[in-house]
C-alpha cells in the first residue's frame, strides 16, 4: 500500500486519462503518444476442471507499450511467470518458469468522435516468439492481426468490437489459422470507477486445432490518477476448451 501511496502523489503532465488495454480482452484504440512509456502489469488465477483433470495456473501479464508517435506505438506482452498444477488420478504435476514474449506494433487509424457516431478505430499486428521456459513454449512465430473500433456513447456508455486472424501450430505441428472476436459494454459507474461486461472468442479453430475458447468477462477500474489505474476482473469459460474460471487484479502506469 506504501507504494501505492507514493504513486498516487506523483505529479504527472498529461491532459487526458490513461488508457489501457486491461482488464478486458478487447484492446484500446487509443496508443499512449509519442515518447510515452506505460506499464500494464497484474495477477491472473485460473481453474479447470474436465475429465477429472483439474489444472490451476498462475501468470503474471505484463504490457509493455512505448509511444513512437502520436499514431504509433511499439509493445512488447508476456503471461510473466507462471506456474502451473496439474492433478490427475491422484498425481500431481507442478511446473514453473516464464512465458513466451509477444512483440508488436499498435497503430491509430482514427479518432472516434460521439457527436457524429463516427468510431476510434486502431490495428494491432503482434508476433509470439518461443521465447519461454520449455513447459510453457509455443512452436514457432506465431502472427497475430486484429482491428479494434471503439464508440463513445450518450451517459457514459461505450462499445468496443474486436475482430482478428492468428497463426498457430496445432499439436502435430501443422499451421493453422483460427479467428477471433469480441464486443465489450463499458459504463462510468461513479467519478473515477468503470464497469465492463464482455464476451470474447479468444480462439474460434476446429476440434483439431484446439476448438473455440471463448469466455464471458465482466470487471471494474478505478482511475486513481490521470496516469494511474487499479483494476479487477473475472471471466466465466462458455465452451468446453475455455477456463472454468479465472480472475485477475492489476495495475497500469504511464510515465
């Protein structure tokens, strides 16, 4: 708390309200501005429970985004450390080390604009890099493209919409390309706090390539500073290849 403290007295020189890409699925269409630097950073648990099987796994997301310009920004993204338990038929199997490291660019197409209905729009291109410990590695680069379009809505209201195309190797080691989607509802709830409810298509792929993980995401923030962001969320899974659970607290900074 002493930290926090600290933080919330620093005296930072932006004229608009951080804007983050957590705790939600569907990212900002804004970028941080030229010679920015801002920190997303937080705690995830998740649980899953099928055949018997149950998996608990502990990660720590972290966000890296540097601002080239006022149009674009570089970022570097990682699930941090992790630790995993695996419980099956009276055995159990713990694994920890660190995840792969996703690089990647954000660029702002638009400024959205509530007078005229007209959305901020923005494309993010990331490449996973099998960069992490052995238990919790990818195959290969993996690229990934998604298009964000945000409105700002009368009394406080706000929708985001998130489509996407990711590459990836399913477990014989074949490429494959799968989908994803997601349209979030953000509410000002009281001065400085915000709720969303979210539904996210993380993964929309065939049985084969890993099936369709898709999850219904609902949580808060609360703007501590123009440049200092709490949040918290849950998420409930809604397909069998999904997390029965999870949720997650964090933190974001802007420098």
């Amino acid at each position: 708390m002493g930290a926090l403290a600290v933080l919330a007295c620093i005296p930072f020189a932006h004229a608009e309200p951080i804007a983050t890409d957590r705790p939600d699925f569907v990212e900002s269409s804004d970028v941080v501005g030229r010679g920015r630097l801002q920190i997303e950073t937080g705690f995830s648990s998740e649980r899953t429970n099928a055949d018997g099987v149950k998996q608990r796994t502990l990660t720590t997301p972290t966000l890296l985004r540097m601002g080239v310009n006022d149009r674009l920004e570089l970022r570097v993204e990682t699930d941090g450390f992790v630790r995993s338990t695996l419980e099956d038929s009276g055995a159990t199997q713990r694994e920890r080390g660190f995840s792969d490291v996703a690089l990647g660019a954000k660029w702002h197409m638009q400024d959205g604009d509530e007078a005229t209905s007209k959305p901020g729009v923005a494309w993010l291109l990331h490449l996973d890099v099998d960069s992490g410990s052995q238990a919790f590695r990818g195959q290969g680069l993996r690229p990934s493209l998604r298009g964000v379009a945000e409105w700002d809505l009368p009394k406080g209201f706000s929708v985001g919409v998130m489509p996407g195309v990711l590459i990836d190797k399913n477990e014989d080691g074949k490429r494959f390309a799968a989908g994803l989607f997601a349209v979030t509802l953000g509410k000002d709830l009281v001065p400085a706090w915000r709720g969303f409810v979210e539904v996210s298509g993380q993964q929309l792929a065939s049985t084969k390539n890993g099936g369709n993980v898709v999850t219904f995401d609902t949580g808060v923030t609360h703007l501590v500073n123009d440049s200092l962001q709490l949040d918290f969320a849950v998420s409930r899974g809604l397909t069998s290849r999904s997390p029965d659970f999870q949720w997650g607290v964090g933190v974001s900074i802007r420098f």
